[in-house]
C-alpha cells in the first residue's frame, strides 16, 4: 500500500503542536508542509496507532489459536454470541478499512488504483487458498497436496481479498467534493460509500430471512465406506446452525464438498458431550451435527465488506478533523452508537453470531475496533507512549507474514520436522506442554490458598496419574497438588485438560463465603 500521512510529530507530550487540541498538520509553530518526498524517510511515515492495534489483534490470533482449548472465553462461540476470538476478524477488516483511506487519500490515477487493487486482491486470495485450501495436511502430517475436488475455496484471506477490494473500489471511485468542518459534512462527502453499505446491510438481512431452505443431504466418507445424513429444514429466516440461509446459499455455489469440514456448532451441546468444547456425539445428536460449514462462507462476506466500510469512515475523519480532540471524540460518538444498536438488536432477536456474520454482530465488533483504535491512538499517536508498544507495532508491520508462518501452521509443522529420536518427540510438543504447565501454574498461583485445598480434595493425585512405566517419576509439584508431567506419555495433555476442567468445576460449584 502507499505511504501513510504522519499524523503527529515525534516532539514530546506538552511541546508545541502536539496537545489534544491539535494534530501534527495544526501546529501554529510548523511550516508549510513540503511536497511528498521519495526518500526512505518519508516512506517509513505511518501511522503508529495502526500498526500496534494490527499487532495487537495479530497476537490476540495466536493467543486464541494457542490457548483456546483452555477457556471458553478464549475460544470461538459455538453459535450465538461473542467470545474474544470472535473479535479477531472483524478487527483486521476494520483495520483494512482505516488503511485504504490513508493509501488513497489521493488517487491521481484512478484506473491505475483500481487495477492494482484488483491484483493485490487477487494474490491475498491465491494465497489463502494455499493456505487454507487443504494443501498442507497440518501440524500433524509431514505431507502435502490436495484433492482439486474437495479444495476449500473460501477463508480468512479470501474473505479480507474481497472486503479489501470493494472498499477499495468504494474509496477510489465513491468519493464526493465536499467540504468536511463537521460530523455532517463527512457524511454528505461520503454519502455514497455509506449507501453501498446499507445497501448491503438491507440485501444481507433480506436473504437471510428471506430465502427458502429445503431439505439438503450430505455425505462423509471413511475407511471404505461412506455414510449419508439428510437434514430437514423446509423454512425461511431460520438462524439455526442446520437450516439457515448462509449454509444453503455456499452449499449451491460453492458445492458442499468446497466447505470447512470442522464447523464451530460441533462444539454445541446438540453436537458435543463436552460442551462447549469438542467431543463425542450424543447418543441422540441431530443429522447436522458433523455437516460442513464455511464460517468465512460467500453471504456472510457481505457484511464483512461492511466492515471494512466503517473502517474507512474512521480513517476519514483522520484525514478530515486535525485537532486530536475531534477525532477521537467523533470516534467515540461513532463506536458507543454502534455498540448500543447493536446491544438493542440483540435484545430483541438479532442476536451475535459470527458465523453467520449478523448485522448486530458486525455492529458490536465494529464498536469495539473503534473503541480500542481510539484508546490506542491517545496513547501512542497523542501521548507518545511508544516504547511498551514497540513489539505489537513490529507485528503490525509483519502481520502478514507472522499470519502464514503462524496461524496457517507452517511454522509448528517446520518445527516439527525435528524430532529427538522418536517423531512424538518433536520441539513443538514440549513447546506446548510446558506451555500447559506454564498456564496451570499461573492460574493457580493467582487462586486463594482455600480453592487450593479444594482442587487436592476434588482432583486427587492419583485420578490425575496415567498409568507409565516405573521409569517415568518425574513430578512437578504446584502448591498442594501435584500433577503428572511426563513428556514421553501420549495422554499427558489429556489429564491435564482433565484436571482442570474438575477444577473449574469446583470452583463454580463451591458457595462464596
């Protein structure tokens, strides 16, 4: 993308020209700002803000990733409502939308902008379905290749491709010639970009409780076999995991066979014993429990494009309001309006769910990126608090890479490729395991000495002990309880998992004094 504007100056908090009441392009002590250099300098001019809130939401990626089978509130939502994983997407198309603002704030050619548009797209997309497609065979398999039949056409990449592309094609080609002094006139200037939004908004909303879902098959294949499930539905505007109108709408374009095969509703407690966590089917479990899903399917990228709209709404008051206090106010108004519609519609039935993508669920991620861009911006762009931020800004200039070597898993399958003698061995499994005894011990050690005594009753040591060979008496003690560690046995992080969700259920079973 093109250079960002710099927007505040490096002198310190309290110098001229850097208070709340003024941006760097209103400092009465500055001169006139020069022509655009080409120097690496002027390059390197971003806006920092962006580029920590991107590594911050690129950590919180991993973090998710990592540590989500952990605690629920880590993980994804199963279905309706939010978690914090489920802020990770829409957090990096609002970003993308504040970014195109500041990479086009002037198009000199417009045909020319467009076009590298489309072929930025184009590579994002390529390369998501390389990485999400099924080529690599994950952490767990050393091979690779997919089956050209069975491709998963739409992911992560795919979708920011296309929310990419057309708020692009919006901020190039939908901008008008007024004059910006207030919160008004960013709207009649923009007017046009905010009704392709509703537009789409309204179309989204319409199909989903609109179209008809009729009855649909599926099959799953295994060792010489193949099973077929079929699924009733026969209705319009349900929001249910097996017969909404999201799923019917990628099953006829995409084909069933071109969808994610490990959808969030198996976590459900229609789908999971352990819930809500995976686990085996109950004995009574609906058809459509093992059915496929794309989260990142074709109809809800709609309103991921809506996103990323807002976020060039944020981007243009960056661009149209130099005093800091009238940005971060007009981003305030802007983010708690979001938030509370979005809070009413719940309550009245357009409840939260990523998977589908709801109109309510896109206005309280877009809210809250708002919120934290603006918290950010305060203190990094208008208070100068950069060096703690220092690593999440590196990210964010990295999030593409540390997105394919990291979250696409091709860094944990190069790791493993090393191994110590026997390939369950590998550096990535004691990464993980001592990672689990990282994580238990902090929890621990942030309990009262009473739950504690709780856990020795509830998790005694021995249901904590797998059966291992006499060899095997390594032992790491935590406080009062003791839990097995030995890296060589298969089912360590099983017992583990075990353990702590016995305590976690103590916990909550045991009345407050």
């Amino acid at each position: 993308m093109a250079r960002y504007e710099l927007v505040r100056s490096d002198d310190a908090v309290g110098a001229p020209g850097t208070d709340l009441e003024s941006g760097a392009s209103a400092s009465k002590a500055s001169p006139p700002s020069p022509a655009p250099s080409t120097s690496p300098a002027a390059r390197q001019q971003r806006l920092v803000s962006l580029d920590v809130f991107r590594g911050i939401t690129v950590l919180l990626m991993i973090i998710v990733d990592d540590a989500g089978g952990f605690l629920p509130a880590l993980n994804h939502s199963p279905w309706d409502g939010v978690t914090i994983a489920d802020f990770v997407m829409p957090f990096f198309l609002f970003i993308v939308g504040v970014s195109l603002t500041l990479a086009y704030k002037r198009v000199p050619d417009k045909l020319e902008a467009t076009k590298k548009a489309v072929l930025r797209a184009l590579k994002l997309f390529c390369l998501g379905l390389v990485l999400q497609g099924g080529f690599f065979h994950g952490v767990h398999s050393l091979t690779f290749g997919v089956d050209l039949t069975k491709i998963r056409l739409m992911g992560i990449l795919q979708r920011i491709a296309i929310a990419y592309l057309l708020a692009a094609i919006c901020e190039i080609w939908l901008k008008g010639d007024d004059d910006v002094d207030s919160g008004y006139g960013l709207l009649r200037r923009y007017r046009y970009q905010i009704f392709v939004g509703l537009v789409l908004s309204i179309a989204y909303t319409i199909l989903l409780y609109g179209i008809y879902v009729p009855d649909w098959e599926y099959q799953i294949s295994g060792p010489g076999s193949e099973k077929s499930f079929s699924v009733k539905c026969g209705v319009r505007g349900d929001t249910g995991p097996a017969c909404n109108a999201v799923g019917m709408v990628d099953r006829t374009i995409l084909g069933i066979e071109h969808l994610y095969r490990r959808p969030v509703y198996a976590r459900t407690k229609e789908c999971s014993i352990n819930y809500p966590e995976n686990g085996p089917l109950p004995p009574d479990a609906p058809s459509w429990c093992q059915a496929p899903f794309d989260p990142e399917g074709l109809l809800s990228s709609v309103m991921a494009i809506v996103t990323c709209l807002i976020g060039l709404q944020f981007g243009h008051i960056i661009i149209h309001f130099e005093k800091h206090r009238g940005r971060i106010t007009n981003w305030l108004i802007l983010s708690f309006s979001m938030l509370a519609l979005a809070f009413l519609m719940d309550f009245v039935g357009v409840h939260m769910n990523k998977p589908l993508y709801t109109i309510s669920y896109t206005l309280a991620t877009a809210g809250a990126a708002g919120l934290l861009f603006a918290g950010i911006y305060a203190l990094v762009d208008l208070y100068g608090f950069r060096k703690p931020t220092i690593p999440m800004e590196w990210m964010g200039k990295h999030a593409l890479m540390i997105y394919v070597l990291v979250a696409c898993n091709i860094l944990p399958m190069f790791i493993r490729g090393f191994y110590w003698r026997d390939p369950n061995n590998s550096l990535k499994r004691e990464c993980k395991i001592q990672f689990s005894k990282w994580f238990v011990v902090l929890h621990l050690r942030s309990m009262p000495r009473s739950q504690h005594l709780i856990l020795g009753i509830w998790c005694p040591k021995d249901s904590l002990e797998p059966e291992m060979p006499q060899s095997a008496t390594k032992r790491q003690r935590v406080h009062e309880g003791e839990i097995a560690a030995d890296s060589a046995h298969s089912g360590w992080e099983r017992d583990l998992n075990t353990a702590y969700k016995r305590m976690l259920e103590s916990f909550t079973s045991t009345p407050n004094k």
